[in-house]
C-alpha cells in the first residue's frame, strides 16, 4: 500500500522514468582545458618594476644621500679664522668691538 501518493504526484515519478544523464561531446573537456589553460595570467610579477630595478635604485639613492650628508657636514665645519672674521663683520654692523681673546 502506498502512502501519501496522489495521481499529480505518480505522474511526476513517472515523468522521472525515462531521463538520461546528461552527455557532452568527445574531446569536450579536453577543449575546455585548453581555453582554461590559455586564459591563465603569467606566472611572475605583473608589476613593470623588477626586483632588480627596485634593488638598484635604493642602492643609488643610498649613495646619493650618503653625498649630500658628506657635504652637508664639511659645510658645518667653519674654520676659526672664517667664524672670528665673521663675528667682527657682525660686531662691525652694530657699531660695536670684540676683543679677540677667546
């Protein structure tokens, strides 16, 4: 004895008799590959900029401020001659003497 079974619902089972499983053609997936395949994005860096060209220009950056650091620090380094005559100059300005005794 069947349970719960209705005409709309044996005809619907029925309906499922004679289905098929799907089919593709021959050499369908290995078609499919081969477009997936063809598709994919290089492999390696996708910037322009290379680790080589990234390395070589922090390294000239480096050297470059190593430079202006060297003369930036020859500059600070005023001769006693220079700064004694350009305290005079000051001095001078303001109608005013320094004694040299330092």
């Amino acid at each position: 004895m069947k349970k719960n079974s209705t005409p709309l619902v044996d005809e619907h089972l029925l309906s499922f008799e004679g289905i098929q499983e799907a089919g593709t053609d021959d050499f369908f997936y290995t078609r499919l590959k081969g477009r997936m395949q063809a598709q994919e994005p290089r492999q390696g860096w996708s910037l322009p900029v290379k680790p080589v060209w990234a390395i070589s220009t922090l390294g000239l950056l480096l050297v470059v401020n190593a430079f202006m650091l060297s003369q930036q620090a020859k500059a600070k380094k005023p001769s006693t001659a220079a700064s004694s005559s350009s305290l005079q100059n000051f001095a001078e300005s303001y109608d005013q003497t320094i004694s040299s005794a330092y």
